[in-house]
C-alpha cells in the first residue's frame, strides 16, 4: 500500500482524487525545498513527508537544508525574534556573514536551483538565496512560518530587499503577511495523521512512557511540548502550573521538548526552565531528542489538558497535534494558536499565567466539558489541519503561477 492509500483511510478518496488532478498538469517538474535544519521544528516535520507525497504523485520533489556556521545561526536566531516583534540589534557585519553564507550554499545548489521549475524558500536563514540566481527559470516562492505580523522595522528593512525578487510569498495566517509587490497566500500548516507522533498508540506504550518518566496516570496531568524558547513561555507556564496547585494539589506538569540545530539559544533557556521548576517532582522537565516522536505522542494522549503558553507564535503545530489527540488546549492568545483554539469549543485562549490556571481548574472541575472540548478539537484538526488540506492548497498555487491565473484555475 502506497502513502496515498494510507492518506486515503483518514482522509477520504475525495481528497486523494482531488490532489490527483491538481498535481496532473505538474507530473516530472523538479520542485525544490530548502530550510535550515533537517530536524527539530515544524518545518522539517512538515517536509519530511510533504516531499515523499509530492514524489507519489508524479512531482520529483526534493529536499535540501542549507549549510552555516554558528555566528550566522545565532543571528538568523535574533533576525527570528526581530521578525517576531522582538527589538534586536544585527551588526552590519553580520548581515555581510548573512549573504556569504548563502552565496556560498548557491553556488553548492546552483545546477539544482538555476532551472528548477519550482523553488520553495523557508523562512528567512536561506531567503538570500535568491539573489545569487539572476538567471533562474523558474518560480521562487519564499515560504514565512513565522509570525511576522509586526517585525522589529530595521531588521524587517534590511531583510526585505531578499524578498522582492520573489514570485510568491506564502503567510500562514492573513495578519503576519507583510507589503510585498508579488502574489500573496495564505496557507496554514498542518499534521501528518500517520507519522508517529500522530498515529494511534496502545494503551501500554503510553503507560510504559509514564513509568519510565515517573508520571502517575492516576493523577491529573498537563502537557506542554515545544522548543525550549522564550516565545513558548515555558517559566510562565510553571508558574500557572503553581497557582493551579493551589486548587488541584495533585497536580503534574510536563515540559517536553528539545532543540533545533538553528537555534542556539535552547540550551539556556532549558537551563531557565530547571531553575524554575526548582527540583518539584512533579513537574517533569524533558529534553528530549529529535527522534522522540512516539514518546512526545505518548505524553500527549497521556494528557488531560494540553498548554500550548507562547506569547508569540507562528502557526502552533503541538496544538494541532494536542488537539488531534482529542484533548482541549489552553493556548496563548497570538498567531496560529487563534485559529485552532476556540473559547469553550476546541479549549481556551489565555494571556497570563493566572488566566491558564483558571482555566486549568474549570476543565479539571467540568470533566464533561473537557470530554466534550476534547472530541470537538479532533473534528476541528481533521477537517481543517491535516496534510492533505495544505498539500491540496500548494499544488493549487502552484498551477496557478505556471498558468497566470488571476482568479479562476481549470483543471
């Protein structure tokens, strides 16, 4: 059985025939992929099968991860925050390391990239990229992950000249799309509903993953899984975790996560986070590796509650994945978390750690409503956030560049 009957099961044949047809005018076009990092974040989660389903259908699709020193990671880590909202200074120096380094990854990539018919740029580590190919065929289509809605403005003006020249650019949500003078799309992320850290697990590998972490099924427990960062507010979420305590004295909390190759600054905010927990047993700090995606899926079916506490954000795939496991999310109120968290429907959106443990009591209060929420967010995953969807969606622009297509696409 191929990729494409699997996707078949849980998604339905109207959606597989649908991308059938769509990729039909696109079948032998070589489309390329680029990031930073082949593991650690959603992006890479993403590709990871997103190329393979293109492969099944009749696209030659590949993948490609740039290569860096640590001075130019840790400031494509800064032009990350910057692009955030965050004030952060970049030395012109760097910005000068900022295009060696993708000069020197053209020039690497150049018989791949100059006549590709089809080129996704990811995120802004690998966006210079585009300025070493003044004789490119194809369609360049700069890929933004991140919430992007207010940019620190110096750092957003010296990065924007990279991103004229492309043909697209692709925002997850319509409010972190910035003034380009090329077509702009709007296509949230999604899931793969049969990776491993989605699929259906048996009830004894999630009991053997508690034991081997001390975590005790028998008591209520939160979760929350991301990179160990300062935008996903790990510290605040101890803190709403302790005034919750106050009512729930059997309460557990789980921070579970690891870091990506381009992003420095994990180890120390890991180091923040133990601090933090300040040796309570039951709160269980975990650096996992990359590879943990079954152990990650466990600890969120394990779950009463999934917390997702970001102060900024750019979609929130471990949302998506929390609420894919039918359980409600406390989510913070910013970016994608927005679009997937709905107020007593799918959980709740919170701004501070005194508004998440009061949120944290009324579901472990209202065990019907958290049920209820539960399976509300499965249904809400499956018909918007699945693969397919966001598959479905980039063939869809895809024919639409190769065609000029100014509304309507024929298929």
């Amino acid at each position: 059985m191929n990729l494409l009957d699997t996707y078949t099961q849980v998604c339905g044949e109207s959606a597989i025939d649908h991308l059938k047809q769509l990729a039909a005018p696109l079948k032998g076009m070589k489309v390329v992929h680029i990031n930073s990092t082949a593991v650690g974040g959603g992006v890479a989660e993403i590709l990871t099968k997103f190329v393979p389903l293109m492969r099944e259908l009749g696209i030659d699709a590949c993948w490609e991860v740039i290569r860096g020193d640590e001075y130019f990671f840790e400031g494509t880590k800064k032009m990350h925050n910057a692009l955030q909202g965050k004030s952060v200074e970049i030395s012109d120096d760097w910005w000068q390391h900022y295009e060696q380094v993708n000069a020197q990854n053209a020039e690497e990539y150049r018989p791949l990239l100059e006549s590709a018919p089809f080129v996704f740029i990811h995120d802004p580590q690998p966006a210079a990229l585009i300025k070493y190919f003044p004789q490119r065929q194809g369609k360049w289509v700069w890929r933004c992950h991140i919430n992007a809605s207010r940019p620190y403005r110096p750092v957003w003006r010296t990065l924007k000249p990279f991103l004229v020249p492309y043909n697209a650019s692709i925002f997850s949500l319509a409010t972190f799309a910035r003034d380009l003078p090329h077509r702009e799309y709007i296509v949230p992320p999604s899931i793969d509903p049969l990776s491993d850290k989605n699929i259906e697990l048996d009830p004894a590998e999630i009991e053997s993953v508690c034991q081997e972490f001390s975590i005790d099924l028998q008591r209520p427990l939160l979760v929350q899984i991301s990179r160990f960062d300062r935008f996903k507010d790990p510290v605040g979420v101890i803190q709403a975790y302790r005034l919750a305590t106050k009512f729930i004295p059997t309460l557990q909390l789980v921070l579970a996560g690891g870091s990506a190759t381009d992003d420095p600054e994990g180890k120390l905010v890991l180091e923040e986070v133990k601090a933090a927990a300040d040796g309570d047993k039951d709160i269980h700090v975990l650096s996992l590796p990359s590879d943990a995606h079954r152990t990650i899926n466990a600890l969120q079916r394990a779950a009463d509650i999934i917390i997702q506490k970001s102060t900024k954000e750019g979609f929130g795939l471990t949302v998506t994945e929390g609420m894919w496991k039918g359980k409600p999310v406390i989510g913070g109120n910013t970016g994608g978390i927005c679009l997937q968290v709905i107020n007593y429907h799918t959980g709740f959106l919170v701004n501070t750690p005194e508004g998440t443990a009061l949120r944290i009591r009324y579901l472990l209060k209202q065990t019907d409503q958290l049920q209820a929420m539960g399976k509300k967010a499965k249904e809400f995953v499956r018909e918007n956030f699945l693969m397919t969807r966001q598959l479905r969606e980039y063939l869809t622009l895809m024919v639409g560049l190769v065609d000029n297509a100014k509304g309507r696409i024929e298929l």
